[in-house]
C-alpha cells in the first residue's frame, strides 16, 4: 500500500512502510447532540529536514512555528486514491518523530466557522435585510411574501395594541423575524457548499422563523426632542421661525447627530387676541420647514411624517400669518428616531455552528460531506434508518467478537431535548426519547437549543377586529412593571432572547398603527408568529421515531472484516446492511482498518423492514 500525505499542498516525507488506522463515520449515534468526522489514529512521520521545513521549523526549541494550534489543510492519497480530501492535520508532539492525527469530513465545514457569528461572518448579505422599522416596513411585510423577514404579531409582553385606541394593533413592541432557512443558505454559500435533502420541503424547514434578539424601547425612551413655542405678532402679521434649536450652538433649527428615519408629530394653531375691533378679525395661516437651505415645504396643522435625514442635517419650522390684527401662534413638536433594524449588529453573538446545531438536531439531519464536490447531502433519520439503500455483507463478515446492549453512559432511560426559559424551573417545551432499559442512569439532557420557550400554559387574546381574536402565545421580550401610584406600566426590556416562530397568515381587516409614529393604517392581512409544532415533544415525535429504534433495546455488534480495499477507500456509511449470521438488518456506526485487520461497530435497526 502506497501512502501520501500532503500538508497545504506540501508533500511529507513518511516512513516507506507506513501503515495508518482509519476509523470512518458520518455520525456517532453515541453522541447525538454533535456530528463528527473520520480520523486516523495516530502516527509518526520521520523528523526531516523537508518535513522540519514544511512545519515551519517545528521541534526546533527555538522555533515560533505554529502549526499545531491550526487546522491546516491535508490530503490524504492510498495507493493513488484521494482517499481523505480537504482533511484537517493535527500535529499532537514532537520528539524525534513528529506525532500526527488526520481528521476529514463534516470537520472541514464545521471549521470554516469555529467562534465565527453570523453578525460578523454574515455582515455583507445580511444587509439586504437591514431596514428601519417603521408603519410602511412593517405592513409590507404583511403583504409581501417574497420577503425573507417579516413582522409576525404575537404578544411580545410588551403593549399589543395602542394606548389611544384598544382596537389598533401596535407595531412598537414587536420584533421582526428571519427565515431560518435564509440563513441556513447563506451560511452554505459563505462556506462554498451546496446542498441537498428530503428536508428542504418540509412546511417545518420552510415555515421556520428565528426572531430578532432586540427588544425595541417604548414610545417615551426614544424622544429625540419635544418643545412648544407660543409666539405673538401684531397686524398685518408676519413670517418667521419658531426658534426651536437642539444641539445647534443656539442657532435656529434641529441639529441631526446621527442618520437615519425621523417620525416628526407637530401641532399648530394661530389664533387673534380679544376683544377684536369691530370690522377686523381677518386670518389665514400656515406652516413649513426647511432642511438646510433646501425648498419650503408647506405642512398642515397637526403634521405627522418621517423623514430620511443625514447627520449634521439642520431641520427648521416656520409660520406664515397674514392677519388684520394681533395675536399668538403656536406649534408643539415631537421628533423620534425610528429603530434601525441591524440583523448585523444583533447576530453579533449567534454562533454559527449553535445554529447549524440546532436546525441538525430538530430535523434530525445528517451531513454526508463531499469534499471534492464541496456538496453536502442531508439525511434525516428516516432516510438513515428506515429507507435507506440496503446492501448483503454476509460474505464479509469472519468473526463477531462481542455482543453489548449499550452505548455506555451516552443515553439514559429518559433522554431530554430542551430550550432555555426566563424561569429556569419550567420545562414545558422539552420532550424526551424514553428508553426501556433500567441499567441505565435516570434522565440526560442530550440537547439543548440556544433558544428560548414560550411562557407556560399561556394564551393571549389579541384583538384583531370586532368580529375576530386570535389566541397568541407569549414570547417573552419584556417584563412588566408597575409603576408607583399610577396604572400605567413600565415595560422594560429583555437582552438576547432568541425565539423560533411559525407564520401563520390571515386575511382580516385590521388596523395597525403605532403610538410611535402616531398613525394607523387598515390592512387586509395580518401574520401571527405562534409556537406550531416547535415543542420538543413534536420534534422527537416527528424526527426521531426511526432513531428511537436504534438506541431502545440496543444490540452492537464489534465484529472483524473481510473488505476488499478499494472497497473500504470508497465505502458508503449511508446503507443498511444485511448479515445473514446474524440475521439482522444493521448500520456501520464506525469501521477501523489499516492493512492487517478490519473491524467496524455494527448497530442494529430494529424492526427493520425492506
């Protein structure tokens, strides 16, 4: 057998008769909570100077090499054959041989995104789904399908529906939400990998919303400025600036510090002073601003609109009165800042791999990795287990060596997916694989998501119409604090909470408006985010009744091997096998070889059925 290594496309010098154990997997069913990769055990490789060179001086005492806290790009040739493509080499010591480790598979993906988060390695694309929240954004997403976030209502234990008005749905307390499946592309494509699977048709992948970890501040908190200027003039009138000033040394006019979207809610009157003389009392009025020295924009007396403004814009208002006698004008406004929402700078803590985790363990999914194609094929464990492609490796096997009902410590009689809670003693969203097998430990949390439940038996009624309420859960982004003296509630915001949704879309008339902006508008759509088919129970129930078989009355196999080696450099983990010995239908959980001797853990399939 003729070995070659390379180490980022470096030949190594290696010992003439070198001879490597590999073991092969796609994924330990021992550790369900991660996936792992083939490996090579151990092995030395001779200390030359070509090799010393390779490694950037290693094992010289003096050296700064540092190659053994990388994972530097290996291939791994038998006789010819690309046999490990894209592999990791690990250096673990040096004496006067280097001691060496290979690893292949899903660990080439997975390493492309170590500690990186999709707010950094995502920053570019995800900018084509920033936006300023606003009336218009928000009722777009009502009605716009195509888009990959959206506004889903549900009670965010914020306020629901307007102070003013009970009957308008308030768009200030809630959050947007992403597709999951958006980000799982984008992720791939960063990586250079495509992908495939039965799952990408599943209402549960394609349905699948992860929400924005920033709760928005209330109405009062993002005052940008509020004034009332009441102001006299004398007949026949005149022309002039109120003299609103904020942060312009002074001088008249609103200073902008920062860009962005500014909701501006004014109120003016004109009115004459009494007694007015008898054959007088004429008036006529109006109002406008100018942003720098642009045009006079005419408004109406109680104005609300946004406005894009850059910073170091300078916004001014003016009155116009023509009058036959005296009198006062007045305006009270009211500038807020509309939130810009920044999928960039709140998935600045979102871990990749956490999210790739999550999507692989509540669908159930297996990555078989091609590494020369860059194409990843995903299987759930329906198609591992139940419809996978079956082969006859009666002829192979020579002996079986032992016999066990377990996979050590790795499972318990009761076996918890989880999510996280604002109250950690709740649990009412977890599920459980319950095994029949009392040697084993009481209960293990093999998995659990990064986010977070609903609340506890809780349904909200929201108002939609006279004629409609819909029962929502409660996603929990504030709490509710009662304030001194007063009915009214503070609602004070919870830092990154991240909750998965479903959509569901109605056709309703609703009016939806904000107590922000101070406007409303009728839509004849509204989509809810609800926690539809999310809880553990009915994940385990839907994705792992074919993997319960595997890990309930457990059967292993170790057994040695007889494989042609052409067979093993190309072997297919994802068949089921047939062993007429043992008169059973079982899976390769993993195979070891070098060029003496073939072993392989054998699990079985319980009732397996062609």
């Amino acid at each position: 057998m003729i070995v070659e290594l390379w180490y980022e496309g470096n030949a190594l010098d290696l010992y003439e008769n070198t001879d490597i154990k590999h073991t092969l997997q796609i994924n330990d069913v021992a550790e369900v909570k991660d996936r792992q990769a083939s490996y090579t055990n151990s092995f030395k490789i001779p200390k030359t100077p070509k090799n010393v060179l390779v490694f950037g001086g290693l094992g010289i005492h003096s050296s700064s090499s540092i190659v053994p806290y990388i994972k530097p790009n290996a291939l791994l040739k038998i006789d010819g054959f690309d046999f490990l493509t894209q592999a990791w080499l690990q250096v673990k010591s040096t004496d006067e041989e280097y001691d060496v480790s290979i690893y292949s598979g899903i660990i080439d993906f997975f390493k492309k995104f170590e500690n990186k988060t999709i707010g950094e390695e995502l920053a570019t694309e995800l900018t084509e789904i920033n936006h300023n929240k606003n009336l218009d954004t928000v009722i777009a997403t009502q009605n716009d399908d195509s888009l990959k976030y959206a506004y889903l209502f549900a009670d965010f234990n914020g306020r629901t529906h307007r102070k003013s008005n009970s009957n308008v749905v308030n768009i200030d307390f809630i959050v947007p939400s992403v597709l999951v499946s958006y980000l799982f592309d984008k992720i791939h494509s960063k990586a250079g990998y495509t992908y495939e699977g039965e799952f990408l048709d599943l209402d549960d992948y394609k349905n699948w919303w992860i929400s924005y970890p920033k709760a928005p501040e209330d109405d009062e908190s993002i005052i940008y400025y509020t004034d009332t200027k009441n102001l006299s003039f004398s007949s026949p009138g005149n022309e002039d600036s109120f003299g609103f000033t904020f942060n312009n040394s002074g001088i008249n006019g609103i200073k902008i510090l920062e860009t962005g979207v500014y909701n501006f809610n004014t109120t003016g009157i004109a009115g004459l002073t009494e007694p007015i003389p008898s054959g007088l009392g004429s008036l006529s009025y109006y109002f406008y601003y100018q942003i720098n020295s642009g045009p006079l924009v005419q408004i109406t007396d109680n104005w609300i609109d946004k406005i894009v403004l850059n910073e170091n814009d300078v916004i001014n208002f003016f009155y116009n009165v023509s009058s036959d006698w005296n009198g006062n004008v007045a305006m009270t406004i009211t500038v807020r800042k509309l939130e810009d929402v920044s999928f960039t700078e709140e998935f600045q803590d979102l871990k990749i791999t956490d999210l790739l985790k999550d999507v692989y363990n509540i669908l159930g999914l297996t990555p078989i990795i091609n590494n020369v194609t860059k194409n990843i094929t995903y299987k759930n464990n329906e198609e591992r287990f139940i419809k996978a492609e079956i082969e006859d490796w009666t002829k192979y096997l020579i002996t079986i060596d032992k016999e066990s009902y377990s996979f050590g410590s790795a499972y318990s009689q009761e076996n918890f997916f989880r999510y996280k809670y604002n109250d950690q003693e709740e649990d009412q969203s977890d599920g459980s694989i319950k095994i029949s097998n009392k040697h084993l430990d009481g209960e293990k949390t093999l998995f659990t998501s990064f986010t977070y439940s609903i609340e506890r038996d809780l349904l909200s009624k929201f108002y939609v119409n006279p004629s409609f309420t819909e029962q929502v859960s409660i996603y929990k982004l504030y709490e509710k604090e009662p304030q001194d003296g007063s009915t009214e509630l503070k609602y004070k915001p919870l830092s990154k909470r991240y909750f998965y949704l479903r959509m569901k879309k109605l056709a309703a008339s609703v009016l939806i408006g904000s107590d922000i902006q101070n406007s409303e508008v009728t839509n004849s759509i509204i989509k809810f985010g609800e926690f539809r088919n999310l809880t553990m129970s009915y994940i385990i129930g839907s994705y792992y009744a074919a993997f319960k078989n595997i890990i309930d009355d457990t059967k292993i196999w170790d057994v040695s091997l007889l494989i042609p080696y052409p067979k093993l450099l190309q072997l297919d983990l994802t068949k089921v096998l047939y062993f007429k010995q043992l008169q059973q239908y079982c899976f390769i959980n993993k195979i070891s070889f070098d060029e003496k001797k073939t072993t392989a853990e054998l699990v079985r399939i319980k009732d397996f059925t062609k």
